[in-house]
C-alpha cells in the first residue's frame, strides 16, 4: 500500500501480549501485515517473562518497521495482579517505541471498542467481528489478544481524522463515522 501508515498495536499481557501491524492508506482502508501473541510463561520469573515480551515486541519492530506505535492504556481492573503485569508490559512497549524512534499513543478500551463497531461497551466477538470486516479477513482474528491489538492500531490510525484525500463522508464505515461524530463532540 503506497504512502499507507503502518501501525503496530498492542495488547499488553504479562501472559498474552497482542500484537497486530497494520497499513492504513489515506482513505482509510487498512490491510493486514502481521498479527501475533507473544506469551510467556507465568512460572518463570518476572524479568524472564518481561524479557521474552520485550523479545517479541522487538522482532516485530524490526521486522515490519512500523511509523507508529498505539498501546492499549491500562485500566484499574479488580485483579490487582493482573492490572500490574499489563503495566509492566504496557511500559516495556512505549519504552522500546522509543528505543526505536517512534512516537507512541496510548488508548482506552472502550476509545478502542467505539472505533471500530461504533459502540465503546461492544463485547468481544463485535470486535474480532468488524476487524475480520474491516481487514477483509477469513475468519475471526484468534485469539482476542490479537484481535485487539489490531483493533487497537485501527482506532490510532482513525483517530487521525479523515484524510483530505477524503471527499465527502462516504467513503467512512459508519463506525468511523460515528468516531469522528464522537470526536467532534467531546472537542466541544
């Protein structure tokens, strides 16, 4: 894809960490590039665990040289365990987008849910459903993880705003229609 964006999305898991690469060309199309789920193993210690996510992080830096980086921004969950593992990796990942350069975004999970179906409390299977709409893929993206993660870098690049290769709103799903209406409405 010509002059597309290429973004690197990423679910952070201490366990399960999502990581999904896209290209998004101006009319805001987006294709595939790579999608994957680094896991470590939870009885290893917790800097061999952190190591082998930042391992796989980085292959994927290098291999697909993204322009950006978009991270999904931890949340405070009930599990306190679990809400520090995503942390940590979520820290290990805008440290190595800055390692290599790259500017780096973070976005919430229902910021994520509403770009991509139009409805920021969608459950799982509406997203894994209009990522394989949107990327043109076969079959559901599996696990969630990866889906997310290529959710994830679909919000970063239509948060950027129509292109202004764009003429007129018809060449929008009607989820980034409704993102942008949203966009517009929390400037205000």
């Amino acid at each position: 894809m010509a002059s597309a964006l290429r973004v690197l999305g990423i679910d952070p898991g201490l366990t399960r960490c999502g990581l999904g690469v896209i290209d998004v060309a101006r009319d805001r199309s987006a294709s595939l590039v790579h999608v994957g789920v680094v896991r470590s193993d939870p009885e290893s210690p917790i800097e061999q665990r952190l190591a082998t996510i930042a391992a796989g992080i980085r292959a994927v830096l290098v291999q697909h040289q993204p322009h950006v980086v978009a991270v999904e921004r931890v949340f405070a969950q009930h599990n306190r365990s679990s809400v520090m593992g995503t942390a940590q990796a979520s820290g290990i990942a805008l440290l190595l987008a800055a390692e290599h350069g790259l500017p780096a975004a973070t976005h919430t999970p229902s910021e994520i849910k509403a770009a991509v179906t139009g409805y920021g409390a969608a459950d799982k299977l509406q997203v894994q459903t209009m990522v394989a709409r949107v990327l043109r893929l076969d079959a559901l993206p599996q696990p969630a993880d990866a889906a997310d993660a290529l959710a994830l870098a679909l919000c970063h690049a239509w948060r950027r705003g129509p292109s202004p290769a764009v003429t007129g709103n018809g060449a929008l799903t009607p989820a980034q229609r409704a993102w942008t209406d949203a966009e517009r409405r929390a400037r205000r």
